[in-house]
C-alpha cells in the first residue's frame, strides 16, 4: 500500500518536474482528492484525482528572454515538448487542460500545425490564456472593453 503510493507520488513529481522544465511554457497545476471518511478497517484503495493545466506563455521577442515563437525551432520545440507531455499523462489515463494564447496560436495557424487538433482527438481541453500585459500594455485597465474582448478573440 505505502509502495504505490510512493509510486504515485513519484509518478506526480516526475510529471511536475516534466512541466516545471518545459521550456517557455509555465504550468499550472491543481491536485486534489476527495477523501472521505471511512473507518480504519474498511479504508479501501486510495484514488489520487490531479488535473494538469498547462499555460502556454505570449513569447513574442520581447521581455527578458526576448524568446519568440516566430523562430521555427522555438516554436518548434514547445510542440514537441506538448506531445512528448500529453504522451506521459495519457500512460497513466490523465488529460492536460492546454492554455494557449497568440502568438503561439496564430503561427500555429499558419503553419498548419496540428497539435491542437491532435489533444483534441486524444480528449485533451484545450482553452484561452490571456495575459493583459503582453496584449494590452501597460495600462490595460483603462482600455474599453471591447480591446479587451478584441485581444481575446485573438
Ligand atoms: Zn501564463
């Protein structure tokens, strides 16, 4: 019993550690399990539930890392690393919540790239993340809010 959960828990961190790495991209993740009570001798099998949301960040050249996703191999890499992700989570019967935002997902677009449609097939979410600063500048809060929703339909 305590072997598999330290195995779970070792799987966890492995694919923790996976998102932590991933270059470019930050993750987001959400652990939880229902517990409920039961007594001592009737404990049955313990269910770990986690959903893993990845974000993937606006590289657009600028900031410190001046990374950019209009460079091929970078852009390049963040799918690669997204499948070779979405690969290990679905050894073990998971699902990734995707986020994605331009311009990842304009040259996406562009270059035909079918990573989305791909996560989809395989019953990955995939869904908005928006950043106000590297859409609106710096003072997005007193933009109207149709540039907001403008930059969100992005
Ligand atoms: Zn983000």
């Amino acid at each position: 019993m305590r072997g598999v959960v330290t195995t779970i828990r070792k799987m966890l961190i492995s694919i923790l550690v996976l998102a932590l790495t991933f270059a470019g991209a930050t993750y987001v993740a959400f652990m939880g399990a229902m517990t409920p009570y039961f007594p001592a001798s009737e404990q049955p099998e313990p269910v770990l539930l986690f959903t893993i949301g990845v974000h993937i960040e606006p590289f657009n050249g600028e900031g410190r890392t001046r990374a950019d996703y209009n460079q091929v191999e970078f852009f390049n890499r963040h799918v690669e690393d997204l499948r070779i992700l979405a690969n290990i989570v679905e050894k073990y019967g998971g699902k990734l919540t995707v986020q994605a935002q331009t311009p990842f997902t304009l040259i996406a677009i562009r270059s035909d790239q079918t990573l989305f449609s791909e996560l989809e097939a395989q019953g990955h979410e995939i869904a908005l993340h928006f950043h106000e600063d590297a859409h609106l500048g710096a003072n997005s809060e007193s933009l109207s809010v149709q540039a907001w929703a403008d930059a969100m339909s992005q």
